[in-house]
C-alpha cells in the first residue's frame, strides 16, 4: 500500500494515544479512505487531505475515543452517585453523633483529603480530550481508592459499639449505598481494564 507522510503523522499522533488495537482498525479504514480518494483525484497531497478531513483528524478521533470510553462512563457514574453517598453519610454520622467515636482526627482528616482528591482527580478525567491512556488510569486509579474508602467506611462502622451507633437511623441506608457503589464499580471494572 503506498504511504504518504500526512496519513503517516496522523497514525503517529493517534499511536500515541489510543490503544494499539483501536489504531490498527482507524488505519486500515483510513488507508482505504486515502487509496479511493487517491484513485479519484489522482493527486496524493489532495487525497490524503481529503481523507483526513473524511476520516477525522487525530484530535478529533481521539476525542471520540475518549467521549464513548467505557472508563470516562465509569468516572461520570462514580460522580454521579458522589452527592447522594455524601448525603446519606453525612446525615448518618450527625444523627450518630461521629465527632465522639473513637476514629483519630488524622484518620478523618485524611479521608477527606482522599475524597476529595479522588473527586478532583474524576472530574479532570471527564474533561480529558486527548489523554485516553492517562485518563484511563486516572479512573482506574480512583475507582480503586474510592472502593478502598467504602470499605474503609464499612469496616468502621462494623466496628463501633452498638452505643456508638444510637441514633444512626440513617446508617443502614448508607452501608446498602456503600455496598452498591462497591458491587457496580467491581462490575463495571472488567469493561475498563478490557481496553
């Protein structure tokens, strides 16, 4: 198949950032955009131009990409569930009044720093364009902590005294969210390590 170096850069930028198995099928349909528009105008620079204004450039091939990514799905859905789990804990630990349990202040303190940047770190993923190997990892990376932190949550509580827990009638509620968010993200966990 003869090459041209336009066709060629584009495949380089998109090798760069999409899984190789997601560039050998963009590169057989945009060789063949190239090989029939080459046939029709006769003019290489033309055809190639041609085809990569048919095709998509890489920026736009990989936004695509990146936009219908099961792991951007998985980071929009951990951010959505995000307001409600916050809800129902926070409403669960002021009604068990949290502050006297025996959990040290660095242990809280760090949890929220956690969260807040597993929270940073998916909200940077959905606004990603380009970076789909990096951002993948980022999701993967902070449905990991996010899952640690549930469990972390759970164990805790399963922990505490009964007396602790008096007046936590919003607690069971929160556990069952905790273990949803748990079970979904392991779920939805195999689609984004399959790519």
């Amino acid at each position: 198949m003869a090459g041209h170096e336009l066709i060629e850069a584009q495949l380089a930028v998109l090798s760069a950032r999409l899984p190789a198995r997601a560039v050998d099928e963009l590169a057989d349909g945009l060789w063949e955009t190239y090989q029939a528009r080459l046939a029709l105008l006769g003019d290489g620079d033309a055809a190639a131009r041609e085809a990569i204004a048919e095709f998509g450039d890489a920026d736009a091939v990989t936004a695509a990409f990146v936009r219908d990514s099961p792991w951007r799905r998985m980071a929009l859905a951990l951010l959505a569930t995000g307001p409600v789990m916050a809800a129902l804990w926070g409403a669960s630990l002021v009604s068990a009044p949290a502050w006297a349990w025996q959990i040290p202040a660095a242990a809280r303190i760090a949890y929220g720093l956690a969260l807040l940047a597993i929270v940073a770190t998916l909200l940077a993923v959905t606004r990603a364009r380009h970076a789909y190997g990096r951002a993948r990892r980022a999701v993967l990376s902070g449905a990991v902590a996010l899952l640690a932190l549930d469990t972390g949550m759970l164990v805790a509580v399963a922990s505490m005294t009964s007396s602790a827990l008096i007046g936590a009638w919003l607690l069971p509620a929160a556990l069952a969210a905790s273990l949803v968010r748990i079970i979904a993200t392991l779920r939805a966990l195999p689609a984004v390590l399959g790519r």
